[in-house]
C-alpha cells in the first residue's frame, strides 16, 4: 500500500495532543486522547506491512522486527540516557532508585507494568517519572510479540473472511475487558495490554475495510464521527478512561484514516497540511522528549502559562526535527542490525548501570546529595523479609525455621508470631535488637498489603487470603503464647469506619472494628494473647525530606486510631495488650523525632528503615 500523506497529519494532531495536555493547555481537550490515536494508526499500519508482505509472498519475521529494533530503539535509548545522567544531579536516591527501576523495566518493554505497581498514569507521582510516557511504547511492542504471528498463520491457514471475522471477536473480548476493568481498577485498565489491544485490533481493521474498491463512507458514518467528537468533550474522563469512552477518539482516529485514504477528500486535503505532516514525522522524537521535559521544568518550578509552554514546545519541535534527521534517520537506514543492538541496548544498559553504581558509592553520594547523603543511605534501609517463603503465600507449616527473628532455647521460652501487613514486617529489626538473647521466640509471617485479620481480606485478593487462613490455621494449631498484629492501621480503617478495602470471603464489605474483635476473639480461643501495635505518625512530602529544607525534623502525633485501641484494652485487658509504638519516639503529641542518634528512621511517609526500626527498643513488659 503506497504512503498516506493524511496520517502523518493525524499522527500530528495525536502527538500535539499529547504534549500540550502534558503542558497543562488547552485542557478543555482530553489530550492524552492523543495515544489512542497513535494505538490506532500502528494497527492499521502494522496489518498494512505485514498483509501486504503475505499478499506478495515476501514477509520475512526477521526482516519485519529488524525494522522495528532500528526504527525504535536508538532514539529510545539516546532519550533513556540522558534521562538517567541528567535526574541523577536533580534526584535523590530514593527517587533516582525508582527511575533506574522503570529503565530496566523498559529494556525489556514491560514499563507499563512497572507504572501500574507504582505511579499510575494520573497518579500524583506521574509528574516525578521522567520515563512514565513509555508506557505505551510497551503496549505496542507486547502487542506486536503476538500479533504479526497470529496474523500471518490466520491468513494463511483461515483466510481474509476468518480472520476478520477472529480480529473482530478478539477486539469485542479487548473492549469488554477495558469496560468492565476500568470499573474495578482504572490504571489496570489503563496501562495494560489486553484492555488496550482492542484499540490497536481497530487500526487492523481499517486497512481490511479499505483494500476494498470503491469504498465510502455514507452520511451514518459522518453523524456518528461528529457524535463521537461531541462525545469526546462531553463524556470522557480521565478517572473512567479507557472504558466505554475510548470508543469516541478510536472511532474518531478511524473514520479520519479511512477519509486519508481518499486523497480527493477534504479530510485528506487538511491534514496533508506541510506542517501538520512535519510534526508528524517527528512524532515519535518529540513524544519522547517532551515528557521528561515537562518533568525537568516542574523540578525547577517553571511557570506553565500559555506563552512559555508555547516556546518551549516549538523548541522540543526543533530538537525532535535534529533528533529526527541525526538519529532516526540514521540509524533506520542502516544495513548492519548488530551495530544497531550493540548502540542501541548493550551500551545504553551498561552506562546506566555504570552511572547508578558510581551514584551509590560514598564519595560520589556525598559530592552530589552534600551532608544529607547519611539520611538518603537510612531511607534506603529495607527490614529484611528473611526469606521468599515467609514472605509469599507459601508458609511453611513444618519448618519455620526460617522466618525466626529470635530463638531461645531455654525451658521459659515465650513464643511470639508477628502478623499484619509491611507495617508488621518493618519491626523486624526493632524486635532482634529489643528480644535477642532473651526468653523470646519470635517468628515473623508478615505479607505486604494483607492485613492478616480473620476473615478480612484486601480488594478480594487471593493471595492475602490464601497467607491468612494458612497463618490462622497456624495459630491454631501451635502453643503461641502472644500474637502480635501490627497493619497500617487507617488504610485499612477509613478512620475506623465502614471502608471498601476489606472484604470477607464471599466479597462482602467488612468493619475493621468487627475484623480486629473476631482475630482477637479467635486467637484468644486457640490460647494466645493478643498484642496489637500501633501506627506510627504518617509523614507529609515536606516532612519526609525534612533534612533538606533544614528543618527540625520533628513532627506532630497523628496516629487517630490510637485512642481506640487503648480504649478497647481498657474494657478487655485479660484477653490483649496495646502497645502505641509513637511512645517509643515522640515525647508527646506534638514532638515525635524523625532522627535519632544522627540516623533518619523513616523510609517513606508511613514506613520506619530498617536503621531506624533498630533503634526502638521494646520493653520486655510488652510480654508479661
């Protein structure tokens, strides 16, 4: 199929989309709308290449991803690089740790993956990723491991009407899947490739509707594309986003590439505009070097009104046309694929590594994060999890062995569980500092985001269930004399109310309040006390890097839940024990200390580091 001079219009109206949302203008149009259109057009011309590569008998996998890796790769590793060099000096670690994280993720396309387990697209820490835009990079090429070979075996094996007709059954399962998603979980729905491949599948069926001759679309057509730009202002969000609503901009980005294919039609005409086309073929350069300068100039507080993000806009447009010509060009025509791979991934990797591990070393820390480089070290101070089984869904009933924190062999021995969620799993070096060499047994069998109360589960999660039943069959069925429960309390809680983040087993919302009484009420019957600990103070962003605006570091109490829990130990002291772990760093409500003894203890804003949680001593009374 010959070129369409319309779509590289297209392709610059999504681009310019994008970036201008991203600058915060225009905002009355839904801009990130803009790849949805780029999903589109890769569908149709990705079917285009390789049908018509079929039809000829001449397609050639190796040949088809070669073009890929050469088309792609180099300008994506250039734009990485300087990424990473650049955020090194403007970073601290913690920080600079994630972003090397999402650059590993995207060696092997598989940052949408790491954005949805940490920021989300819309999420408040987007505007500090400087790589999250390559999300969709990473959609596209998962799509692409699966479909050139799905689609040269239908066409070959089933033929044009099959699979069609296969194309248009995958994509209504695609749309389903996007609708009823982004109603439970909206960045899974966002992020991910199966809700969003019904979008790309779209593209693929354009090129099939328009290899037919003399193809028009009637006035149906032209009302329901103008219905669909209406409904593009009217109706899509982005809290509910894909969805039902990526129908409007999908159908939009179809409707314009069939009417480009028609180079007589008005359509045509305007967006075969020069500089519409131009934008267009810098598209992919300037998507990717926008973002990170959008994140740059937050950092540095810049002003986004419409006169500055306007020149700094046509400034990216001019180093994406440089991008474009130096490195795009060059390396898409180039005939030896190995010098591409060896520029484009074995370097780039090894030059980041290479810039992480020099960051990490002590005299390159302290030269670029100056005297606070200690606290950054103290953040990045995990509490072991001991090891993969006690902290999977795999407990190990027979051995335990291996998730001990203590072990006393003397005839006086106290045994002690630790359950909850990573709040628990935080005290492990608080308890091998404060119990060690003492009477005391203590085993550890905390899971992240799993509270481990009876019949209390997060957001219906299979695996937090599976790691409680296991852990209260556990309780029951061994000589515990305490059990020590310790959660994030308030995520949980709502502030003690009715909440939608726990559930029982058959789906059904549950009260923290009537969660805790029924672990107590069951751990009390299999002859273990209940010890319940407290939340620790839960830190603002200024309060968390309070060593860098030289502040005092010493923040107000905030821990609401305690006053309930000592209540509750009032009218119940036979059966449990609280124990408010604030008491052991704030001198009272409104001086809790975030470094002690020249170390900072915590590690976000609701976690103690590893330093820290060893230098808060537990009584032995908590066990008497």
């Amino acid at each position: 199929m010959k070129h369409i001079d319309g779509l590289d219009g297209l392709r610059g109206i999504a681009v310019l989309f994008v970036v201008f949302y991203h600058f915060q203008q225009f905002l009355f149009i839904p801009g990130y709308i803009g790849v949805d259109f780029f999903f589109v057009i890769s569908g149709f011309l990705i079917t285009s290449i390789i049908c018509t590569g079929i039809q000829r008998d001449n397609f050639d996998f190796f040949v088809f991803y070669s073009r890929r890796i050469k088309r792609i790769l180099p300008v994506v590793s250039i734009v990485v690089l300087f990424v990473t060099i650049v955020f090194l000096f403007l970073f601290n670690p913690i920080e600079y740790q994630k972003l090397y994280s999402s650059v590993i993720y995207n060696t092997v396309f598989l940052s949408n993956v790491f954005f949805y387990k940490t920021s989300g697209y819309f999420g408040s820490e987007a505007i500090e990723t400087p790589l999250l835009h390559l999300w969709s990079l990473s959609v596209e090429e998962q799509f692409y491991f699966i479909y050139p070979l799905f689609l040269t075996l239908s066409f070959r094996f089933l033929g044009e009407k099959k699979l069609i007709s296969s194309l248009i059954f995958i994509g209504a399962i695609s749309l389903f899947l996007s609708i009823w998603i982004t109603g439970k979980n909206q960045p899974l729905a966002y992020l991910l490739p199966f809700t969003r491949a019904w979008e790309l599948i779209s593209g693929a069926l354009v090129y099939f509707l328009i290899i037919k001759p003399k193809v028009k679309l009637n006035f149906t057509f032209d009302f329901i594309f103008l219905f669909s730009i209406l409904g593009m202002f009217l109706f899509v969000d982005k809290d509910s986003f894909p969805g039902f609503s990526a129908i409007f901009p999908v159908y939009i980005a179809c409707y314009l590439i069939v009417k480009c294919h028609n180079v007589n039609s008005y359509t045509s005409f305007i967006l075969s505009f020069p500089m519409l086309r131009f934008v267009g073929r810098i598209s992919f350069s300037l998507y990717l070097l926008h973002w990170p300068a959008v994140v740059l100039l937050n950092d540095f507080g810049f002003d986004f009104s419409l006169l500055n993000s306007i020149i700094v806009i046509l400034v990216l447009i001019f180093i994406s046309f440089v991008t474009y010509e130096i490195i795009e060009n060059r390396f898409r025509y180039t005939k030896s694929l190995s010098f591409v791979i060896l520029n484009s991934i074995a370097l780039p990797i090894i030059l980041t590594f290479s810039i992480f591990y020099i960051s990490k070393l002590d005299y390159f820390s302290y030269k670029i994060y100056g005297e606070n480089h200690g606290f950054y070290n103290d953040m990045n101070s995990k509490p072991e999890s001991l090891s993969f089984s006690c902290f999977s869904n795999q407990v190990d009933l027979e051995n335990e062995s291996s998730c001990l924190i203590t072990k006393s062999e003397r005839a006086d021995t106290v045994n002690i569980l630790l359950i909850g969620d990573s709040h628990a799993n935080q005290y492990i070096p608080a308890f091998k500092e404060s119990y060690s060499n003492k009477k005391y047994t203590i085993t550890n069998y905390s899971m992240g985001s799993c509270p481990m109360l009876a019949d209390a589960f997060t957001v219906q999660s299979e695996v937090c269930k599976n790691r409680t039943r296991n852990v209260y069959s556990l309780i029951e069925n061994r000589s515990y004399d305490y059990v020590v429960i310790s959660n994030y309390w308030s995520n949980y809680s709502g502030y003690l109310k009715y909440t939608n983040t726990l559930f029982d087993s058959f789906g059904s919302r549950v009260n923290l309040i009537d969660a805790v009484d029924k672990s107590i009420n069951f751990i009390n019957e299999s002859g273990s006390k209940v010890v319940i600990l407290g939340s620790i103070p839960i830190l603002s962003d200024d309060e968390l890097y309070c060593f860098e605006e030289g502040l005092d570091c010493v923040v107000a109490n905030n821990t609401v839940e305690d006053p309930f829990f000592s209540h509750l130990e009032s009218e119940n002291s036979d059966y449990f024990n609280f124990f408010p772990v604030s008491d052991l760093f704030c001198v009272d409500n409104f001086s809790c200390k975030l470094v002690i003894h020249e170390t900072f203890i915590y590690r976000d804003n609701n976690h103690l580091n590893s330093n820290g949680s060893a230098l808060l001593l537990f009584p032995d009374s908590l066990f008497n």
